[in-house]
C-alpha cells in the first residue's frame, strides 16, 4: 500500500475521471490487483514473479475518486 500511495503516475491515473470503475473496483474490491517484478540478471536474461498480495491487507478507501 506504501509503493501506490507514493506513486505519482498511480495517483494520476486514479484521479482521472475516465479510471473512476476502477477506482471504484479497488475500493469495493471487485477488481483484484496484481503486482508484478520483473528482475533483470547481468546475463541478459529477466525473471517475472508474480508477487501475491493479500487482499486482507489492501485498503484502498484513501483513492481519490470512484463513484
């Protein structure tokens, strides 16, 4: 929760009016988010992980926005 409420593109994208169902989805919880790392070796190859977050820990009533 830290990471979205630092992100200056996340907070621009939820405050624009055209995002507010998702917006709302986050908040209502009927959009599930997904955080992805993508980690780049010296090799040249690159590793995805698909990190789980918790939905009992994800509060999303301080977005701006929603319906």
């Amino acid at each position: 929760m830290d990471v979205a409420r630092h992100d200056k593109e996340f907070l621009a994208w939820a405050k624009d009016p055209v995002n507010a169902d998702m917006v709302q989805g986050l908040k209502d919880g009927t959009v599930t988010p997904r955080y992805v790392l993508l980690s780049s070796r010296g090799n040249g190859t690159t590793r995805v992980y698909d990190i789980v977050l918790n939905p009992d820990y994800l509060d999303w009533s301080w977005l701006p926005g929603g319906k």
